[in-house]
C-alpha cells in the first residue's frame, strides 16, 4: 500500500515509516522543512514537501491509507497544539475522503477521552486530542484510533498491552518504536477497523495482537 504519513519526521513518524517499508509497504514521508526532505530522500525514501498550516491536499494524490502521527510538540502553546493536533488532524480526514483515501489510522494519547478532568498544563492537549478522535469516529473513513500512553525513547520491546476503549486499563509508558510497530500492524488487520485502541507496553507479542 502506499501510505502517507503525516509527521513522518517526528519521534513516532521516523519509526513508522521504517517499520512499513519492512513489512513491504510503500511509505510517503510528509514533512515541512527542506532540510528533512532531503533527510528522508538521501536514505532512498520517499518524502513531499507539505505543511499542516497551509494547502497540502497535492501530497493525496494515489494514495491508499494515511496515517497521522503529527503533533506540535511539548515546547509550543495551546494555540499550535490546536492547529496541528486537531485542526490539521480534521483537515487531513477531510481530504482522505475527498480523495476516496478509505484507510485511517490516527496517533491520539490515553486520556484524550477525559480532556475536562486533566490538569491545566495538558487539558488543551487532550482536548485537541479529543475532538480529533470523535471527527474521526464519525467520518466515512475506516479508521483506527490509537491512544498510546506515555511515549518513550527506551528500545522496543516487542511486547504490548492492547485493549478496546470501554477497557479500563492503568495509564502507562510505551516506546515509541512499539507505537509505530503496532499501528504497522494493524493497517492492513480489516479486526482494528473502526475502533478506539489504548496502547501501552505490556506482555503480548505485536505479532499476535488479536489472537
């Protein structure tokens, strides 16, 4: 599958689209500097040059499935938490079904579903987080929601806790290469379509997630 990624440059994106070309998919890195351009295309990828905060409806073109894994990041404010985690989330919904782009897998966070109750220092997160999930849940697109716990630079472990959102399950850590593991996984696993999956790492073996 050709699969767009958004935020492919960021710490969960790198690791996606390494782990889609080992499972013989054909990732597009979508990144919006030049110098992360040629990044990706001196390592053989393929990347296009797009912004989240401008027109970037070119890069869909004869696509199959998008993946969004961006994020503004700890060191901005509330207002580009909202334009890039939510509102950039929303318009890249928009135009996969624009485009008749089916497939969506979308990186959230554990604890997105319960915004008002957060501290202040993350409620504008989570919320942003929040409303990208339910705009998701209620578009024409196939989606996955996976709403990881805290993400760490530790070494994949391979293992994971995976549970459906009704789950309740104790907010955890998880690397961000299991992250990109599991959603690698699931894109083409027609069982994680349309649902809401809480991600931290645990005992079960990517590999056998649904078993």
């Amino acid at each position: 599958m050709r699969v767009l990624v958004i935020g492919a440059n960021g710490g969960v994106g790198r690791h996606i689209v390494t782990k889609l070309r080992a499972e013989g998919h054909e990732p597009i890195a979508m990144v919006r500097k030049e110098s992360q351009l040629s990044d990706f295309e001196k390592n053989g990828w393929k990347a296009v040059l797009a912004d989240l905060e401008s027109d970037f409806e070119s890069v869909f073109n004869q696509i199959d499935a998008v993946i969004f894994a961006a994020g503004s990041g700890s060191n901005t404010g509330a207002d580009k938490t909202i334009i890039i985690d939510q509102e950039g989330a929303i318009a890249a919904m928009h135009l996969a079904q624009k485009h008749s782009i089916k497939r969506f897998l979308l990186l959230s966070s554990m604890g997105a579903d319960q915004s008002k109750e957060a501290p202040d220092s993350i409620k504008h997160y989570l919320y942003a987080k929040h409303r990208a999930d339910e705009y998701l849940k209620q578009s024409r697109l196939a989606y996955t929601i996976i709403r990881a716990g805290y993400l760490t630079n530790e070494e994949e472990k391979g293992t994971v806790t995976l549970q459906d959102e009704e789950n309740e399950i104790e907010i955890d850590s998880v690397t961000r290469s299991d992250v990109a593991a599991v959603m690698s996984a699931l894109l083409t696993d027609e069982r994680a379509q349309y649902k809401v999956l809480q991600l931290t790492n645990g005992k079960t073996p990517i590999s056998n997630l649904f078993q």
